[in-house]
C-alpha cells in the first residue's frame, strides 16, 4: 500500500525528463556560439546583444540548433499555470487515536485526508508521510480530492502533498498531525485521565462522556466521567429450597456451578458467602463446590447446602485470567448436583438460582429453580 520515497523520486525525475523544458521556470542554458572571437569581434563577448562583424545573427539563423536564451515564459498558458495545492484533515481534526484506523488489515493506524488543487482531473497527488517515508497516491476526480491509506506512527507526522503532471511539479505547504500513543493496560487506573481500558483489546483509548456522576446513569456506575456501566453481574446465589433436610448430606448436594456463556464454560472460583450449618452435615466444606465437577457421581467431593429450615446457601463469583467473569442476559448457569439427573441416582434436592453485581443479600435477582429434571437455568431479564 505505501510506495517508498525511493520510488516516488524516481518517478518525479522521469516525468521531468519528459517535460519540455521551458517550464515551471526553468531557464534554458544559453547557446554556447560556435564563432571564433576575431580581432573585429566587440571588446564585450560576454553581451549576447552584440554580434560578431561580419557574422550573422544567430537569432535570425534558422540551421542553429540553440537559439539563445529565453528567459520569458512560454506563450502556452498551459505549459504551467499557476498551481494550487493544499492538504487539510477532515473534520478539522490533527490528532488522531488508533480506533480512528480506517484499514484494521494494514499494519499501523491508517487516515484519510482531503486535497484541494485546481489541477486537471487525473492528475496524480501523492501524499507523502515525511516522518515515516511513506507515501500513497491517488488519481485525482475533482477540485477536492480524498486520499485514504495514509499510514502514521505514534507522536507527530509531517504530510505534504505533490503532485506531478507532464508540465509542473506543485507541493502543498506541511501539516502536522498527532498519532496519540497507544497503551496497554488491565484496568483503567493504568490509563492516562480522560482514557479507559477497553476490554475489547486490553488498550488505552479516549472515552465518550455520557455521564458526570452515577445518578446520571440508569443502573451501574459513571466510569470516570466518560460512561455508563451496566452492572456487573458477578455474583451467583444458590439457596436450598429442600424442605425438612436430614442426614449427614441434607439438602441439595453440588459438585460444582458455572455460567455457560456462547461456546465457554466458567466454573466458581471464590466462595463469597455461604450458610450450611445444619447439625449432622458432614459435607460442610464451600471450598468443594470450586471448579469443575469431580464428585464422579460418588459420595465425594461435594457441598450439601443443608436445607430450607436452615436457610442454606452459598454465593460464588468466577474469574478466568484473574478477570472477573459476569452473567449477562443470553447466558446460563448450571448447577452439577449429585441426583438422579446427573447421576442416574440419589435424590435431585430443589435449590433456587439468582444473580447479583454485589454479595447483599437483598439485591440478588432469581432467575429460576432447579432439581429434579433441570439443572441449567437461562438468563434474560436483566436490567
């Protein structure tokens, strides 16, 4: 896409050769005259109004194949009419951040800039990145002329525009324009003010302010100023819906939960909250409903929640990459629970499934229940 400047001289010096050359102010050299000086000749040679005695002019020689220098323009207007060639950014814009590249397949952050000339349509303009040595052209289709492919590198590029016809080389004045340097980042603290770290490539970026404080917004927070964020629904409530629990495993009994979300599944990572003191629970350990199911259908490694009467419960959270991992309408939630559904035997134990961006108790949103024949819960609804 960028033609390097080797090219482009190469071009310019044989277009030039091309061109006749009286032309953009090129003088002709003066005819070196072929007359011997004699002692006749004037004291001054060096006049090229005086001519040798008895020698004819050279002026009026039609066989002479330089005639002398003429410094006056060309009686063709065309030869080289007064030029006009000016570069501008569009929309009055001189800085620029990498989400404003307009060709993502291209290496660096590409730009699009406006020419104007009065140049002839056709005409070839070359936009020229001095600060990289890049260059792309265009063929010009009117007065102004949009070029996109203009490649630039973090901090300040020097543009200019040239344009080549068979007559005249025309340069447009220099215009700076900044590329803002990206940055990585994890989080938005790690960004420079007025910046967020957006989570869709883990870089700094300018944000769009649509909020000043968080009564602004519907729901979530006013992230620094710029915008809304919906609530982060990281936190999964499991409460034991088992009427009149008994044993040493009382109530439902959960290997593991996740959120499948598209083609992933995410299982718990962090025990919030839980209450599962029921007296002759002997499977009172949260930490065994954390990642992926190993019960095996066997009395092992599971959490029994102990039951309604107690109120048994547990709150989990998720995180993959040390990123916290949120639930979010068109998802679900599955609950492993050691049943006859999953198993083929044991009881499957009612439990209810809600959702929360905090661990209080009395924000959490249900979604639905499970237990016997269903252990997946759809998420929809969501503010």
């Amino acid at each position: 896409m960028n033609t390097p400047f080797k090219t482009l001289c190469m071009l310019i010096t044989l277009l030039l050769a091309a061109a006749p050359q009286t032309g953009c102010g090129d003088e002709d050299t003066p005819a070196q005259s072929n007359i011997n000086n004699t002692d006749d000749s004037p004291e001054d040679n060096n006049d090229p109004n005086n001519t040798p005695n008895n020698q004819p002019d050279p002026n009026n020689d039609p066989q002479d194949p330089d005639p002398p220098a003429n410094n006056d323009p060309p009686d063709d207007d065309n030869a080289c009419p007064p030029q006009t060639l000016t570069l501008q950014s569009i929309g009055q814009q001189n800085t620029y951040e990498s989400t404003d590249d307009t060709d993502p397949v291209e290496p660096g952050v590409q730009i699009q800039l406006q020419v104007q000339t009065n140049l002839p349509a056709q005409t070839l303009v070359t936009i020229e990145n001095l600060t990289n040595q890049t260059s792309i052209g265009a063929l010009t289709q009117s007065n102004t002329q949009t070029i996109n492919g203009i490649t630039l590198t973090p901090g300040t590029n020097t543009l200019r525009a040239v344009a080549l016809t068979q007559q005249c080389l025309a340069t447009s004045a220099s215009i700076n324009v900044e590329l803002a340097p990206s940055q990585n980042c994890q989080e938005d603290a790690q960004c420079p003010d007025g910046q967020l770290c957006a989570p869709e490539d883990n870089m700094c970026a300018a944000c769009q302010s649509e909020c000043t404080q968080d009564s602004d917004c519907d729901s979530g927070r006013c992230i620094q100023g710029c915008y809304c964020e919906a609530p982060a629904f990281g936190y999964v409530l499991i409460e034991d819906q088992t009427p009149n629990a008994s044993g040493n495993s009382p109530g439902a009994d959960v290997d593991a939960v996740s959120i499948l979300k598209g083609g992933d599944e995410f299982f718990a990572s962090n025990v919030e909250d839980f209450n599962i003191d029921h007296p002759d629970n002997l499977f009172n350990d949260p930490t065994q409903i954390l990642g992926p199911p190993d019960a095996q259908c066997q009395v092992q490694n599971f959490l029994s929640l102990g039951g309604s009467q107690i109120g048994g419960y547990v709150i989990v959270s998720f995180e993959r990459g040390g990123q916290s991992v949120g639930v979010e309408n068109g998802d679900s939630i599955k609950v492993y629970e050691i049943g006859a559904l999953l198993c083929g035997r044991f009881d499957d134990d009612p439990y209810s499934v809600s959702v929360s961006a905090s661990t209080d108790q009395g924000s959490f949103i249900e979604l639905g229940q499970g237990g016997a024949g269903s252990n997946t819960i759809p998420v929809s609804g969501l503010p």
